[in-house]
C-alpha cells in the first residue's frame, strides 16, 4: 500500500539541563538486536525552486509500506533561518567555557511551527498507535541521507533549523534529531535529547513498548532512537554506546537570554561616597520564542565572608518585548558605594525565560576608586537560573 500526504504552510512574514546524574543503559538479554542492515530501502528526495517557494517531494519505506509527502516551504522562512539565525547550540564565553547549549533554541523556534505542525499531524493521522506514529516519524527522519557539515556546507559545525533539514534533504546526527524532536514535540510526545561521544540521538519516553534496551531519568523509562540508520526500530541501540554515560537533555521551551559584551564605566559622585555607574551591553534572545515583559536587573553587591551576598545598590528597568533571534543594545545607570571586592550583577527577566546572572567584579581598594573605572568582559558566567514572572 502507498500513503501520499501534502503538506503547506502559510507563506512566512516579516542546557546541558542534567537529570541529577550520569545515565547507564539497562538491558534484559546479552543478544545484541542492532544490525546494519547491508539491503536498505531506497528513498527517493527532490527540491524544486517554485518562485516564492520550495517544492519538497520525499518518499520512503516504514515497516514495508511506501509513504511520500509533498512539502511546499516558503523561500523567504529558508533564507531567514540560513542567512539570519546563527548556526551553534553554543555561545562562546571570555574564558573559553560555555554556556549551556540550547538545543531546543533550534528545536522549537517559533517561526516554523505551522510546517512542522502540519507534517506531526499527518503522521498522527496515518497511524492506529502511539508506537506506530512514532516509528513513522523516526522512519521519514532516517531516511534523509546523512550529510557531514564539512561536506554539505563546507564549516567544521553548522546546526541546521528542521526547516533546512527538511529544504536541504539530509543532515548530521544533530540536524537529523532536532527535526525528529520538533516533530515529536507537535505530537506530543515525551522525549529527551541524548548526547554521546561525539553524537547526538532522542530517547522517547516508552511506557507503551517493550525495548531490549532502555534508560531512565528520574522515575521515566526512555528508549533509544537512532537517526542516522535506515529503519532502525525504537529501543535499537549502537553497541558502541552500550554501558557508557549518557547526557540527557529534557524539554525546553523557554527562550534563552544572553547580555553580550557587558561593559561598564564609573566615576565619583560629587559631595558623596557613591559612584554612577554607567553599564552597556548587547541583549540576545536564542530562543525558542519572543520574550514578553522583559526586565533587567543591576546590582552592586559586596562579597563577604563565608560567601555572604550584601546587596549595596539595585535598580530594575523594564525592556521592550525581544522577538526570538533578536539582539539590541541597552544602557543602565546605579548609583551605587562601591566596597573592596564589589561586584556588579546584571540579570536579564522575562516571562518564561532562562538566562545567566553576569558578573564583574569591581576594585575597590584604592584610594580614588570611584575618579575613574572602566572594564568589559564578553561573556561571563556566574550561574544558571531559571526566571519565571508569572
């Protein structure tokens, strides 16, 4: 039997989160059930620019039957995320270290949400179980050829968006899970990001199924999918990542907030022992989605003993709403003494969003501390908080 289904869509208009420890794969016998299969379905891709929009066509084989589905995907969403957007689940910082990747900045950005919508319900549609949807998703994802990013698109690492996946008609194991995420997300299925040695594969919660192999976080049993193989079934895992620890990454669906290239400049207050401190940064919101009633807030607090936080100064100001990708540039004034071992805190808020708290320390030992300071770090990470206003 062959299923055909269509998808459109509306013409588009202008953390490392650990589950507490490390994650060991369980399983009930010592016969390994994963083989890669030496006679693999074909699948057949084609693209075709149609003015104002790509023509996607892809067909391929699940549990013996022949599915195709025809894609039309506007020009101008492919060319925001290729040309707009950046490329990396990573934000470098001043010393070297990183900020949590936000996978799901990638996963679940907002702007094409309708298409992947769409293509979830389709799936949902064609089948009679919960397992079965499951398996025809994984299946669509695995048989888009794996393209290394060196080869496809000529950079050591480019993370795709599952639109560009989806246009481009192969990816990495990275591309190729957060398409398979963002389409399990629209069917609302409970899912983890898995991260392995240089690998990236989903683990889906499976309640309803019987795995040889399996995984828990917290109380959840959570079964392995493999992207990259054709026709690889749920709970099929690589010998190579049997009995080895596991990243596990959880849903995210709050925006990600960064203050890039943090500055600040202080001088004396005349007749006073305060300062004006004068602060500027860039503001960036990764995503996923705009960030609402967004705040920030500064702070002078002094360090002392025993790691006790005394604020000395703290102003909050209220910021325009932050459209997903969006970055802009933002000013702040405090008056604020400022003490041996001061630190200047800046902390971005907003309605259902992540962000770090950014930190500077500022010295206050020498005489005339206050006639003339200045500094600048790029990225300085203190600790991740999660703030929700309502």
């Amino acid at each position: 039997m062959k299923h055909v289904f269509y998808v459109c869509m509306l013409f588009f208009s202008a953390v490392l989160v650990s589950c507490g420890h490390p994650y060991m794969y369980y399983y009930e016998d010592e016969t390994d059930q994963v083989q890669d299969t030496m006679n693999e379905p074909a699948s057949e891709y084609s693209v075709e620019e149609m003015g104002e929009y790509y023509e996607v066509e892809h067909s391929w084989q699940c549990e013996g039957e022949d599915y195709s589905v025809t894609l039309n995907i506007s020009e101008d969403l492919y060319d925001y995320y290729r040309n707009d957007r950046e490329h990396s689940a990573y934000t470098i910082m001043f010393n070297g270290k990183e900020v949590e990747p936000n996978y799901f900045g990638f996963i679940l950005s907002e702007h094409d949400r309708s298409v992947i919508r769409m293509l979830a319900d389709e799936f949902s549609g064609r089948a009679a179980t919960e397992k079965e949807k499951i398996q025809l998703a994984l299946t669509f994802v695995q048989s888009l050829p794996y393209a290394y990013d060196t080869d496809s698109k000529g950079v050591d690492e480019y993370m795709r968006y599952p639109i560009e996946t989806l246009v481009d008609g192969c990816g990495d194991c990275e591309d190729k899970s957060a398409l398979l995420a963002a389409i399990l997300y629209e069917m609302d299925v409970d899912f983890v990001l898995l991260l392995l040695p240089e690998h990236m594969a989903i683990g889906v919660h499976c309640d309803e199924v019987e795995p040889d192999r399996y995984l828990y976080c917290g109380d959840k049993r959570y079964c392995y999918m493999e992207t990259t193989k054709q026709n690889w079934q749920i709970g099929q895992t690589p010998e190579d990542y049997l009995e080895i620890e596991v990243g596990m990454v959880p849903i995210d669906a709050s925006p990600h907030l960064l203050c890039i290239g943090l500055r600040f400049r202080s001088r004396s207050t005349s007749g006073s022992d305060e300062a004006l401190i004068n602060v500027e940064c860039a503001v960036q919101n990764q995503g996923p989605g705009s960030v609402m009633e967004l705040l920030a807030r500064v702070s002078m607090v002094e360090m002392e003993e025993d790691s006790i936080r005394r604020v000395l100064a703290e102003q909050t100001y209220p910021l325009k709403d932050l459209a997903e990708g969006e970055k802009r540039s933002e000013e702040f004034a405090l008056n604020s003494p400022i003490k041996e071992n001061s630190v200047l805190e800046v902390e971005l808020i907003g309605a259902e969003s992540s962000t770090p708290v950014y930190t500077m320390k500022i010295d206050g030992s020498d005489e005339d501390y206050a006639d003339s300071q200045s500094g600048s770090v790029e990225y300085q990470y203190l600790q991740y908080k999660i703030n929700r206003t309502h």
